[in-house]
C-alpha cells in the first residue's frame, strides 16, 4: 500500500516509489505533488497523538506529580555533580599539563 506522508510517497513491500499511486492521480508524490486529503488525514492524526500525549501529562501530574518532582530533583542534582566532577577532573589535567609542560621547558 502507498501513502502520501509530508510530500512524499511512503511505499510498502507490495509497489515501489516509482509505481505507486498516492490519491486518485496515479500518480507518485513528489515535492508537492500530493492529495491534500491525505495530507490533512496524516497532519490530523499527528494532531490527535499530541492532543492524547498532552491528556496523559495532565493525568500523570495529577496522580504521580509529586513522586515525579521527587525524581526529577534527584536526577538533576545527579547531573549537576557530574558537571562539577567533569570540570573538577578538566582542570585537574589542565593542571597537569602545565607542570608537564615547565618541568620540560626546564630541560
């Protein structure tokens, strides 16, 4: 089966790009070229998965927010020390290089 998805012909194992016939044309999509009913079909069902992800946000807040907030303060506060370790250990080998560098400059 072939679909136009963004412009574009979106082809399954049964046609090639080449062959397939999105809409009615007989046609293949190519950059616009396409049926604007499969495009609003397909730009619908996007906006029907966001509007379902923005719901499950809603719920998920309401029944588990506080537990998550609890979460997201100790994964960012892991991250954040880790940022200070990396920069901790990026100094200390700048650090090291320097005292490399004398200690050769000497010879």
């Amino acid at each position: 089966m072939c679909e136009c998805e963004e412009g574009k012909c979106n082809c399954s194992n049964e046609c090639s790009e080449q062959s397939c016939g999105c809409g009615n044309s007989g046609e293949c999509c190519s950059e616009g070229q396409y049926d604007k009913v499969d495009m609003f079909l397909y730009m619908a069902k996007g906006a029907k998965m966001e509007l379902l992800k923005e719901k499950m946000k809603k719920r998920l807040e309401a029944t588990e927010g506080k537990r998550l907030d609890k979460v997201a303060d100790l994964i960012v506060g892991a991250l954040l020390d880790q940022y200070k370790t990396e920069d901790d250990i990026s100094r200390r080998k700048q650090e090291l290089s320097e005292k490399l560098d004398k200690i050769f400059e000497e010879a």
